[in-house]
C-alpha cells in the first residue's frame, strides 16, 4: 500500500520551497523504498529551484542522502530491509557500450525507479537527480542504493551521493593524483575541498587551494590545503608557477567551472600536466584560446562527471577511511536543520557561509 510522508518540493520555477505531503508507492520490481535519515543541501538542488536543470516542475528535491532500506521490490537482490545505505544517482546498467568495454563509469543509461512519486491530487513529482530524498521517505532503483558501514554518521555518510564524491573523485579516480605530486584547486567550496582532501589522502606533497573569500582559503586548510592563493588581488596562474618552482601543478582541479577559471587551470599546469574540470559550467559558457596552446603542451584536458566514481566501489572505501579517522568527512557538515529549513539553507549557501547545510529526520 502506497504511504503519504513529508517533502520539499519546488513547485514552480524561483519561488520558495514548500514542505508538503507527497505519495511513496509499494516498490515495484527492481525498486527500493528508502527511510530517509539524513541529506546534504546542495548546489545542484538549487539549481533545479530555479529552473536551471530543466523545467519538469513540480521537483522533489534532495540527492546527498543515506538512511535504511524499509521495503524491496521484486528482483531486487543488493539489498534488504535494514540495510544503511547511501544513495546515489550512477546506477550503471551493465550493458551498454561503456559498461562492456569496462567503463561502467562513463555508463551511458543509468538506472531510476520506474514507479512516480506524487502529490495527494496525483500530481508527477520530478525527483532531484533520480532521488528526491529531502523527504521522510523515497523510492528508488535498487542500484541507487550503496550499502556502508553503519558505524557512519548518516548526516556524514549522505554527503558521498554527490559533492564530496565529486570532489575526491575528480582528484584521485579523474585527476590519477599520486603521491608526491603537486596539486591545485581553484574553487575551495564543498566539492573543491573534497578534492583537497583527496590528494591529501593520497600523499600529493603540495597542495594549493585558490579562492577570493578568505573563510574559503581556511576551509582549505583544514583540509588539508599547504599553501593558499587570495584570487581577488593576486595573479593565479604566476603563483601557482612561482609555487611550484615555474613549473606548474602536476594536477590542476577546476571546480568553479567558468571560462576564467579554466583558462587558469590550462595556464597553471605543468606542460605535461593534468587539468580537471569538475566545476559544471552553463550552456552560454565559451573558450576563446589560441589552439597552438592547445598543440604545445602534452598532458591531458579532462572532465570529471561525479568524480568518475562506481559508488559500489568508491562509497564504502571512503567511509571506511572516514571511520580510521584518515579522511576528514565529518568537516563538510556545517549545520544541521530540519526539513522546514531547506529555503534557508539556500540562502546561507548563496552567501557562502556554509560548506553543507545536512537535514537531519528522526
């Protein structure tokens, strides 16, 4: 029998988020429902607020969850009732052209519950990235769902659905930074402290963290960030070299996406360096660049889609490292709040006052 739980939902395009009721359907086959114990506010939810995904409205919003497995479908064999698990929106298929030639990271038809969660009147609700989960409740594809250690901390442990597996992955599954290589990262909010924690968990000897707000450059820090560059009155791209003996970073991590940052990161690499972009840029967004720049350096220009990242692989890697105290993850959580203050955390997290705002339900 379908259930009736709380949500935020974005209901039209810009306009606040509402806390509502909305209707969880028994799971079908290959499906999972989800009690909810805790989700990350990110960026990309505000993103889907303000129509800047598409326009598939009403949204029920929230992605960087974890909670326990309440109810399977039929088929459904990763996971059972009681299971803590988190959750993830790359539910690789397995048979597509990526996947058989063993990329399941670059899956190009990854998997969503098939069944819609909905209003009380029936109304589709369009869940954030396949999951919807800043909700009591939430129905997805069992494949959604990673199970983890569950010594975790869930408001902890939700954070690998996206930003934080963006960021560590970009540095160390996209970016191959090893030990003792020289790293920067331009852009020091969730995703590009993540990625500074990556290479500091892998041994990379010199780790440059760029941003123009000062609270962001001691965020960094603790991260594990040895060196900071102020962007708003200095030459990025001559520090970084003048950093790194004039040569330039091994691995340069953009994760502010824009044309200027980009741009930056080509420039302050080594000539046979590496360039990750995991900032997401907007379609309007271009690159006007000499190509024989492109031609005289070796290297590689990468991007990095959810940190290229097998959650079945990389999640519960990642908590154990957390659990030995070798991965910082619990300094992303910034505040806790209910599911009534999810409005307000968009509004701290356009101000830059938090890394992760998570929503905690009992």
């Amino acid at each position: 029998m379908s259930q009736s739980v709380r949500g935020v939902i974005a209901r039209k395009k810009d306009e606040p988020v509402e806390v509502v009721d909305i209707v969880i359907p028994d799971p079908g086959p290959g499906e999972v429902v989800v009690k909810v114990t805790a989700c990350g506010v990110c960026h990309t939810d505000l993103h889907y607020r303000e129509g800047g995904i598409n326009d598939e409205f009403p949204f029920l919003l929230g992605h960087e969850a974890a909670g326990t497995v309440e109810s399977v479908g039929s088929g459904v064999t990763n996971v059972e009732p009681g299971d803590f698990v988190v959750l993830n929106w790359r539910a690789v298929c397995g048979q597509c052209r990526a996947c058989k030639r063993g990329r399941p990271h670059l899956c190009f038809d990854t998997f969503n519950a098939t069944q819609k969660m909905t209003l009380g009147d029936g109304t589709e609700l369009t869940p954030a990235l396949g999951i919807g989960a800043f909700a009591e409740k939430t129905l997805v594809h069992e494949g959604q769902c990673t199970k983890v250690d569950p010594a975790a901390d869930p408001a902890v442990a939700g954070l690998l659905g996206c930003g934080v597996m963006a960021g560590v992955g970009a540095a160390i599954n996209t970016g191959a930074v090893s030990r003792d290589d020289t790293v920067a990262v331009i852009g020091c909010g969730g995703v590009g402290d993540a990625a500074i924690a990556g290479a500091a968990l892998v041994g990379a000897k010199k780790i440059i963290a760029v941003d123009t707000d000062a609270k962001k450059l001691d965020w960094a820090r603790e991260f594990g960030a040895t060196h900071t560059i102020d962007a708003s009155s200095t030459d990025v791209v001559e520090a970084i070299q003048e950093l790194t003996d004039g040569f330039g970073a091994d691995v340069v991590v953009d994760a502010v996406g824009r044309p200027e940052t980009w741009e930056q990161a080509f420039y302050a690499r080594d000539l046979a360096g590496t360039v990750v972009l995991v900032g997401v840029p907007t379609p309007d967004m271009r690159i006007d660049m000499p190509l024989i720049d492109f031609f005289s350096r070796g290297g590689s220009l990468k991007s990095s889609w959810y940190g290229d990242c097998l959650p079945e692989r990389d999640f519960p890697t990642l908590i154990n490292l957390y659990l030995q105290g070798r991965l910082p993850l619990e300094k992303f959580v910034t505040e806790r709040i209910a599911l009534d203050e999810v409005e307000g955390a968009f509004e701290k997290m356009q101000r830059g006052e938090v890394l992760r705002s998570v929503v905690v339900l009992k």
